[in-house]
C-alpha cells in the first residue's frame, strides 16, 4: 500500500507536520518526495527542501507555501483518478 498523500497534507495544513512527516518520509514516490520537500520549506529547512525537490526531479519552485500546498493538494487529487 502506498502513501496516503491526501491524509499527509491534510495533517501538515493543520500544523501537524511532525505526523505528517512521519507518514510520508518512508515513502519515495514523486508526489511524497514532494509533500517532503514542501514540509521542510514550512520547517525553514531550505537545504534539506532542495534535496526533496531534487529527489522528485523538479526545480525548487517560486511559489508561495500556501501556492505550494494547493498544487500538491491538486496533484494528489490527479493520481486518485
């Protein structure tokens, strides 16, 4: 079974981010590397952000945190279909 995205950024938009790190950390699919990367960009973590990013292959992006979060909430969306 895989990552449960949806549950992971429900967590972290409620400011759970410890649980929502520990949900998608094990995982290394695209969509959690970049819930990943998202949650150490919300820490102030940028280094290890762009580590996430890159392991997703995708530029660190120029976007806002909430910009971010509706993007990843869009794409975890797309994958359920």
């Amino acid at each position: 079974m895989g990552c449960d995205h949806i549950k992971a950024l429900d967590l972290a938009h409620k400011g759970n981010w410890g649980d929502s790190h520990e949900l998608v950390q094990q995982y290394s699919d695209k969509l959690s590397c970049l819930i990943h990367a998202y949650l150490h960009r919300v820490e102030r973590n940028i280094s290890n952000a762009k580590y996430w990013y890159g392991r997703a292959r995708v530029d660190f992006p120029n976007n806002t945190l909430e910009e971010e979060l509706d993007r990843l909430y869009e794409m975890a969306d797309r994958s359920k279909m």
